[in-house]
C-alpha cells in the first residue's frame, strides 16, 4: 500500500493524455472514414450502398468491446502483428467511421432536393456538386450530433483498457489498486472526464438549438 503522491497523479495524467490522443486518431480517422461511407451510401451504384450498409450494421450491431477483440487478435492471425495503441487506434476508427457515416449520410439525404436540381442546372458534375454543394449544407446540418458522437467516442476510449491499453479509467485502476484510495483515485478520474465531455456535450446542445432556430 502506498500514499497517494504525485507519481499517483502523474500515471492519471498519462491516462489523461493516452485517452485525449486516442481519441484525436479515431476522431480523424473515423471522420475520414465515415466520409467514405456516406459517400457510398448515397451513391448511385447499389453494390456500394450494398457494401456501405453492411459495414454499418456489423458495427452498429456489435458491441465496441467485440469490435476490440476481433481487431487486436485477429489481425496477428492475418500475419498482421499490432501493439495495443494500433490495435485500440483501428478498432475505434472502424466503430466511429460506421456511426459518423450513417449520421452524415442522414444530412446528406437531408439536403433540398433543390440543391441538387440547381447545381445540375448550372452545368455541375457529380464531384462538384458533391463537393461545393452538398456537403458543406450536409455537414453543417450534421454538426451538433457528430459533436455528440465525439463525447461517446471519448469515454468509449475506457474500453480499449480490456485489451491492456492503459488510458484514463485504467490509469485510475492501477493508481487505486496500489493506493487503495478508489474514491480519490477514480474522483480524479471522473473529473477528467467531466472537463473534456462537459464542455462538448454543452456546445452541441448549443449547436442543435441553434441550428433549430434557422441560424
């Protein structure tokens, strides 16, 4: 048993830091990944919106923590062998690629009709209007719940700890198991958690309400 010193804080920061940087790379990825989705869920060729649906429900349909196991074993099986950070990086980025895509593709959907009909009168092509059109309206209508989806990407991070990544809430778990001072130790933790997604979760409430009143 040990005293709750500042080593202690120190292995809550690192947590703290492994987790923010986690969820940057699945962030990023998953965004870029998602765009693919929704570009192919809304394509004109029915075997990628075939394909895109089918990655969506097994991702949507499968717990995160599955989605894990399968990513950190079986890749050594395919001859692929990953450490946890990579293993932790591609399983979240394939979960937020699913989620983002089919949000995106909802905002997609979700622009006029019009829009499209107009950039086609103007002489447009498929990319272009893709590009200048459709996406800046889909993306700003699709906002609010892809900050949303950001705060549950956060504190989904916690269970990449099963596979031996040791972000913010194992921090707090090897910190207790020493000190054993778990309320201290998973306060601090709690805490972390309260000041990144707090402020995330308040600015998409404010982004909804906003958007809702036509701004």
């Amino acid at each position: 048993m040990r005293d709750f010193t500042l080593t202690e804080f120190w292995v809550i920061a690192g947590g703290f830091g492994a987790t923010l940087m986690l969820s940057a790379i699945a962030f990023v990825g998953g965004s870029l990944a998602g765009l693919l989705v929704a570009l192919a869920r809304t394509a004109p060729m029915k075997a990628l919106r075939v394909a895109a649906a089918a990655f969506i429900d097994f991702f949507q349909g499968t717990p995160m923590l599955l989605q894990l196991f399968l990513v950190f074993y079986g890749l050594p099986v395919l001859g692929w062998k990953v450490n946890v950070w990579v293993a932790a990086a591609v399983g979240l980025t394939l979960h937020a690629g699913a989620f983002l895509g089919e949000i995106w593709r909802g905002g997609i959907q979700a622009v006029p009709r019009g829009q499209t009909e107009a950039a086609d009168a103007l002489g447009l092509g498929c990319v272009a209007r893709m590009r200048h059109v459709v996406l800046p309206q889909a993306l700003r209508m699709s906002f609010a719940p892809t900050v949303g989806f950001l705060v549950q990407l956060i504190k989904g991070t916690s269970l990449a700890a099963i596979i031996g990544f040791v972000e913010l809430s194992r921090a707090g778990q090897l910190v207790s198991s020493i000190t054993y001072k778990p309320l201290l130790a998973f306060g601090l933790v709690a805490a972390c958690y309260f000041a990144i997604c707090f402020p995330l979760s308040r600015y998409s409430a404010r982004l909804e309400k906003r958007f809702a009143n036509g701004h």
